[in-house]
C-alpha cells in the first residue's frame, strides 16, 4: 500500500505537531544545502516555531544581514528607515519619560519648584506624604522581622541554656558522678572516688555582697573547673 495523501491543515495534536515541524524543518534546510550546492545560490532561511523556538539557515560566505542588504539592493527598498524611525520615536519618548522623572525628583527635594501653581504644589505635598507613609512601613515591616527574628533566636538560646542547666543538675544528682567542692582536696576527691567513672571539681565562690541569695547554692557561685 502507498503513503496516503496528508491533508493540508493545522496539527491539533502539539506533540505531533511538533515532531512534524522538527522533520520538515529539517527536510527544508537539506534541501537548501543542496540548492546552495549546486546552483551556487545564495540561502537565507529563518524560522520559528509555535513554541517560538528559533531555527537559522544561512549559505557558506555570507550572512542573515548581508542577505537583507542584497534584497534591499535588488529591490530598491529600504527596510530599516522604518524600523529606525520607530527606534527615533521610542528614544523620544523615554528621554521626556526620564526628563519627568528627573523633575519630579527634584521637586521632592525642594528644587525646581518656581513654576508650579498652587494646586501642583498641593498635589506635590499629597505626593510626598504619602511617599513617607509608604516608606515608613516598609521600614517598620523590616524592623518587625528583625526583632522576630532576634526573639526567636533568644528563645532558642533560652532553651539551649534550660537543658544544659538540666543536665548539669541531673549529673550532680547520680552517684556515678563525684562532685569535689574544693580544689585544693581534688587529690584527695579522687582517692575517695575510686571506681566513678567521671568526677567534676567544683569551686564554690562567695557572692558580691549586694547579691542577693535567691537560692540554688546558697550565697556561693558554683563554677565547673
């Protein structure tokens, strides 16, 4: 059986419509290469696809815009005075967008402000208020997630510092461990506590008179040695 004819109509599938484009697209540029080669003609083929992918082909020793100044110059056209004017004319316009701009600025600071009447004076002052307010919440957003972020990381330092407080106690409390109020006796602590397998000295410090004792070890600091 033979290829059946293909109807000539849009792919409503995209992925066969894609692999359609790929292979034809292919077949195209073969068969420029070859147009190229034997009637040593010059090619310039672009193309985009729908998902706007772009594919170029341009004959050896020449290129894209050599090409559209050949076409131009067997046409007698001239294809970039329009495009240039459109270019003059969108240059125009951002240069005034920029020169407001740049007045505005100014008019902000206090400067340039000779020939405004009253009632662009008053909008001026609705502007600039507003422009504070606006900027003044920003700047509180922006100090609120900073203190956030410092509480949240003293509530961790809080909690780090409660276990290890927890902990100390807890090993003050098993038998396993020796605890030697005194430096000087640590020889002798060790003597004593022969067969524990970890053993703390201690030294037990007098408070600052004007502390007060609020408990924990009496009116002594306790430090680990």
């Amino acid at each position: 059986m033979g290829r059946g004819k293909i109807e000539i109509k849009k792919i409503e599938n995209s992925t066969n419509r894609q692999v359609t484009y790929s292979k034809r697209r292919n077949g195209i540029f073969k068969k420029a290469k070859e147009l190229t080669v034997l009637c040593d003609a010059k090619i310039s083929l672009i193309m985009l696809s729908s998902t706007r992918k772009y594919h170029e082909y341009t004959s050896p020793n020449t290129t894209t815009k050599k090409m559209i100044d050949q076409y131009q110059s067997a046409l007698g056209v001239d294809i970039w005075s329009t495009h240039y004017e459109k270019m003059q004319e969108n240059l125009k316009r951002l240069k005034e967008i920029n020169n407001k701009l740049r007045r505005e600025i100014r008019q902000r600071t206090g400067e340039d402000m000779s020939g405004l009447n009253l009632q662009e004076l008053c909008h001026l002052q609705e502007n600039i208020t507003e422009s504070v307010a606006e900027i003044r919440e920003r700047k509180y957003h922006v100090i609120k997630n900073q203190t956030d972020t410092c509480k949240k990381k003293a509530r961790n330092l809080e909690e780090q510092n409660g276990n290890l407080v927890l902990d100390l106690e807890a090993k003050c409390e098993d038998p396993k461990y020796g605890v030697v109020e005194n430096e000087g006796h640590y020889n002798s602590a060790v003597a004593f506590a022969n067969g524990v397998h970890n053993l703390y000295a201690f030294r037990l410090q007098p408070l600052h008179p004007n502390l007060q004792n609020e408990g924990g070890f009496g009116s002594r600091n306790l430090r680990l040695s």
